[in-house]
C-alpha cells in the first residue's frame, strides 16, 4: 500500500515522521506542503494548518506524528519503532517528550535568530518553486510573518536567548558523549528515541546554515548520527538486549527533569483550573495563558502549551501500565534521573482527540 506524507524538508516534524517511514521500509511518496494543498487538503480535512499529514490509499488522514508512526509501525510486519522492552520504551517516550515540546524551543530559536534570511528564501522555495528568486523572497516573508511570530510562543526572548543556547550545548554534549558509546539511543539501530530527537535535530539544527556549522563545530558525533539515521534501514542492527538503559542517556534525561517536567507540572495546573466546568468531551485550547519557565538558568515567560501534556499522558500510560519488577525499574530510573513527580503526577482530566483537536475525554 503506498502512503503519502505531506510535509517539508525543513519541518521538525515532517523529518521525525520521514525518518521512521523511511527506516521502516514503508511504501511512501512525499508531496510538498506548498500554499495550494494547505488551503486544498490540509485545512479542509484538518481545520488548521499544520504539517506532517499520512493519506492512505483508502481515504484516511492521520496527524500528528505519534499517531503517523504508530499506524505504519501496525500496519506493516516488520520490526518495530518502539522497543518492545519496558525501560526502553519509557525512554524513548520522554525523549519523545523532549524532543517534541522542548528541544523545539532551541530548535526555533536558532531557526529565527541565526538562519532567518535563509529560512525565508527557503519557505518561498517551498511555497513557489518555480518563480524567480526575487518572488520567492516575496512569498517567503508572507509565509515566514506568522512562524517568526509564534517563536516567541515557546518562550525565546532576549532575556531566555542565552539560557537556551545554554541548554541546547550542554544536550549537544551530552548526546556526543553517549554517541561515542553507542550509533543510536538504545544501540545499534534506531526507534522511536532516535526519530523524534532526529525531528530538531535535521531541519532547523543540521539542514539550516547557520545552525549546521554550529553543530559541525560543536557536535561531530551528532553530525554523524543524523546522517547514520538518514541512511538507516529496518533489518540490520539490534537494540541493547536485556532492556539496558544506557547510562549516558541519564544526563540528558536529568536536564530534560530539571526544565522540562516543571513546565509541565505549572501546565497541568493551569490546565486543571481551565477545565472547572468544561463537560466532557470540551476541547481544550491550543494555548492556556501565558506563564513563566525556566531555560538553561535563564527566566522567561512562554505561552502555556497544552499539547505537551497529551505527550505526556502517552509517557504516563506506558509507566501505569508497568508493574513488579518492572516498575520497581522504572521507579529507580525515574528517581535517577528527577522524573519520579512527573511519572506520578495526576492529570486533571483524562485527555483524547478528536477531530485532530485535544478534547477532555
Ligand atoms: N504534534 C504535532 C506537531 C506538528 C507541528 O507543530 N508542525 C509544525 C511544522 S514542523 C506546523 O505545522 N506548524 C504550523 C504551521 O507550520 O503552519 C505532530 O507531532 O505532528
């Protein structure tokens, strides 16, 4: 059956998405996210604009990244994305968490404030392939308007700018570090981990200039590792066995529990407030206020993002679902790494989408 994923080569997500299509071996052709299927296909079968979306050949439309690789990681034998171990599938899914609602803070900020003339002429590319250069610069900056605007959403600022350089290069480290042990996340071959992480890590921090020369300057082994993954195939390599957790993945799991899990603990809070008197089945807005967090020791403020907690929610079902020795396992880690109040913390409502929206369920 052949799928076909629309997106763009610059998108965090679309190259999440891509990777673990591609390193499945699924039968898939890529058609660019250009203006007209925005308004053709996107948003009527959507209702917003937002990119990567799978159409199957029998009429199907699925978004959201998780749901894109969960259904060809169903749909087809073969060995999975996820891990089939229970340590290793809680890992991979907080760096799904990281990757998606974190690493996404850095990944806009150098995208907006080190690549912004590129970045324009490469969303005119994109929107009008073949009009002239000067048109694409035109149609470039009427595109790049709203996506400059929503960066300071995730909380880049002037007062943040240096805290999340902060944070990314001390990741960067971190990542080289466990690199030099191990080609992927949990060893000799991609999942899960490895593609969302691969997400900010290809399109705004590898593919983007600027950005690029950094990590090249920077991150050798995460130069090496993006490209290990842009060529990875199913089949060949296999995770650690005994559901091992490498150890170098603790620090990059502890800095994500320094920073990360108290936005989300203040976004649960904010969002059990929101949802005193919502019935069931409410949907729950993109953005719940604005709040104020902390990046790489820096204090800034941000918008109060909901979605990460449906991330979330995916992070705690799989450790609920955890018992024994396995989750005295679980619970060892987590306390390692600081994640012990964000593996218990208590949603205020169970979360479900419909519609391509967050809903209380
Ligand atoms: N949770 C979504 C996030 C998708 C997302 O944020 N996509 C970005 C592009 S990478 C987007 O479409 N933003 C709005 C836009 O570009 O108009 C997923 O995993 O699919």
């Amino acid at each position: 059956m052949g799928y076909i994923l629309i997106g763009t080569e610059a998108s965090q997500f679309s190259g999440k998405a891509r990777a673990a299509l591609r390193w499945r071996g699924v039968d898939f052709a890529e058609t660019t996210a250009t203006p007209e299927i925005y308004r053709d296909i996107i948003e009527p079968r959507i209702g917003y604009a937002v990119i990567p979306l799978l159409l199957t050949d029998d009429g199907q439309t699925i978004q959201d990244t998780a749901d894109i690789i969960d259904f060809v990681d169903r749909a087809a034998p073969g060995p999975s994305i996820h891990p089939a171990t229970p340590l290793q599938e809680l890992v991979s899914l907080l760096l799904e968490l990281y990757a998606d609602e974190w690493l996404v803070i850095p990944a806009m900020h150098y995208r907006w404030s080190y690549n912004e003339d590129w970045i324009t002429e490469e969303l005119g590319r994109i929107a009008k392939p073949d009009a002239s250069r000067q048109e694409q610069i035109e149609v470039g900056r009427a595109v790049a308007k709203p996506r400059q605007d929503a960066v300071q959403r995730f909380g880049v600022s002037d007062d943040t700018i240096s805290g999340i350089e902060a944070h990314y290069e001390g990741f960067l480290s971190d990542f080289s570090a466990h690199l030099r042990q191990h080609p992927f996340v949990l060893g000799d071959r991609p999942s899960l981990g490895d593609f969302a992480l691969f997400g900010p890590l290809y399109g705004p921090l590898y593919r983007d200039p600027a950005s690029g020369e950094q990590m090249r300057r920077f991150a050798p082994p995460v130069v090496a590792w993006v490209e290990r993954v842009l060529s990875a195939k199913a089949g060949s390599g296999q995770l650690l066995a005994g559901d091992e957790t490498p150890a170098t993945l603790l620090p990059i799991l502890k800095r994500q529990m320094s920073e990360q899990a108290p936005v989300l603990i203040e976004t649960a809070r904010i969002l059990q407030e929101w949802t005193r008197a919502q019935p069931s089945g409410a949907r729950i807005k993109r953005s719940l206020g604005a709040h104020e967090f902390v990046i790489g020791g820096r204090r800034g403020e941000r918008s109060v993002l909901s979605f990460a907690l449906w991330r979330l929610q995916r992070v705690q079902d799989h450790y609920r679902s955890l018992a024994g020795a396995d989750r005295a396992r679980a619970d060892r880690l987590l306390e390692t790494v600081g994640g012990s109040a964000l593996a218990s913390l208590q949603l205020p409502v169970r979360l479900d989408r419909r519609d391509y929206r967050l809903v209380i369920a």
